[in-house]
C-alpha cells in the first residue's frame, strides 16, 4: 500500500475516549538509559523510539508512520498565570503511550501578544527527540469575524528539513459552525473538520469531527476538559486527536498542525481574560 496516498476502507476503530473516560498515563519503567544509575528512580521523560527511515518520507515525520492517535498538552506557564501577562505557548505530543513524540514552541512578538490575543500572527516550531525542527507552522494575522467570507483563517504546514510545503489549512465560511478544509501540497482538499456549534468546554470535551470529502467519519480533535481550577485559571488545554493509521504522514502533520489553530481560535482566553474573542 502507498503510504503516501490516504485510504478510507473502513471506519477507524479502537478510539481512545478521553477525559473523564481515560485513566491518567503511567510512565513505564525506562530500563537500561545510558548514564542511569542502578538503584536510582528511573528518567520520568520517555521518547518514542525512532522509527527507521522511510522511502519518500520527510525527515522527522517517521513517527506519524506509526500511530493514530496524539495527545497535545499545553504546558502551563507560572508567569502567564501570576502576571496576566500572555507567554509564548508550549505543548507537549505524546503518543498513546505517554512517550514524548514532538516538543511545540509558538514564536511571536510580545506586543501581539498582548495586544491581539488569540488573533495573532505566530510561527510554531515543532521539534523531534534531538531538537530539531520537524514540523513548521506559520499562522498570519487575520481578522477574527466568520460573518465576513474574507475574513478567514489559514496556516500552512512545512518541512524545515527537507523545504517542502506539507500541506494547508483554510477556514470554511460558515454562519454557525466551525469548519476547516485541510488541504495537500498540491491544494487538494483531502479532509474536512466540523466542530460544533457551541465550543465552550463547560464540563465536558468538546469534539471536532474528522471526515472525508465524502462525509465519512475518520477520526477527530477532542479539547478535553481538564477540571474546574484548571479551566478557570489558565488557558492551558489538552486535546486529544486520532485520524486514520494508513493516511499519509505529511496529512498526519497537517492534521495535527489544526490542533494548534483550534486552541488560538477557540481556547486560548482564560477565565482571567474577559475579553471574548468569535470566530
């Protein structure tokens, strides 16, 4: 089977519900790590092990060849949630396992930051186990008002490593619902998300639907919800995502590149911040 063509046979299977379903991830023991002391407690950071090499796949995106699911957590930043002032987002991707499959910093100016909110222009760097850039983001500054057709969001999704476009994401225009077309290199619409009418995490996940141009159902983005304190005090989300095994890895890349999108636009405000930001 061509890994790089997505093929839709059937309905995914085995996906993992998430919150207020799905016990915490234990770490496995790491065994045998150079440098561990014997006796001593083992690393509690555990990569997925690299995959080899495979023929015509980005360098770093090996990873995406071999799972269907990604758990995104945004770290929580101590000062963002002293001062109120808002700090570039970091999150962790983590594979059903727990191990660690890519580390996501955003890059972008302070004053946008604190003058645009969840409007700004940013770049996202997406990283593998040696620090090297992967993935890259580029998200532009956008008016933030969906009753305006020409107002939409996009970003796009490249290879650092190799210079090649990934793929895209636009923003469809729609009245009530979010709805997003992920697009090929070439510009081909391969995958459409629809999220629901509300995206207010009140207790519960809120879900993104995954589908094919055809409407079938193969995967979604979950913001799961993450307890009251949390949800109150930070804007520091988790997110849950599945898609299907065979897709290629640059659609898995764009895929997860919609998580980051998803958060700015409908989860990025804490309950700190007053200030309501519509897509």
């Amino acid at each position: 089977m061509n890994n790089n063509q997505p093929v839709y046979n059937q309905q995914p299977t085995n996906f993992v519900p998430y919150a207020g379903q799905q016990q915490p991830y234990q770490q496995p023991p790491v065994m045998g790590q150079p440098g561990q002391i014997p006796g001593q407690p083992p690393q509690q950071q555990q990569w997925m092990p690299v995959p080899a090499g495979i023929p015509g796949c980005p360098p770093g995106l090996e990873y995406l060849s071999q799972i269907d699911q990604l758990l995104v957590k945004q770290k929580v930043e101590v000062l963002e949630l002293i001062s109120g002032l808002e700090t570039s987002n970091k999150y962790e991707v983590k594979n059903s396992m727990g191990q660690d499959v890519y580390k996501a910093k955003e890059k972008s100016n302070f004053c946008a930051r604190q003058c645009c909110g969840p409007l700004r222009a940013f770049d996202l760097e997406i990283t593998d186990n040696n620090g090297r850039e992967v993935i890259h983001l580029k998200r532009p500054l956008n008016c933030g008002l969906c009753c305006f057709p020409c107002c939409l969001q996009e970003m796009k999704v490249t290879s650092p490593v190799s210079n090649e476009l990934l793929g895209t994401i636009k923003q469809t225009w729609h009245p009530c619902l979010p709805k997003f077309s992920l697009k090929d290199a070439t510009g081909k619409t391969v995958l459409k998300l629809t999220g629901p009418f509300c995206t207010c995490a009140c207790c519960s996940d809120v879900n993104f639907e995954l589908e094919t141009t055809d409407g079938t159902n193969v995967g979604k983005i979950s913001k799961q919800w993450t307890g009251m304190i949390k949800e109150a005090f930070t804007d520091a989300d988790n997110f849950g995502v599945t898609f299907p095994m065979d897709l290629s890895v640059q659609m898995k890349a764009v895929v997860l590149g919609l998580v980051f999108l998803i958060d700015f636009m409908y989860f990025e405000e804490s309950a700190n911040n007053n200030n309501n930001h519509h897509y």
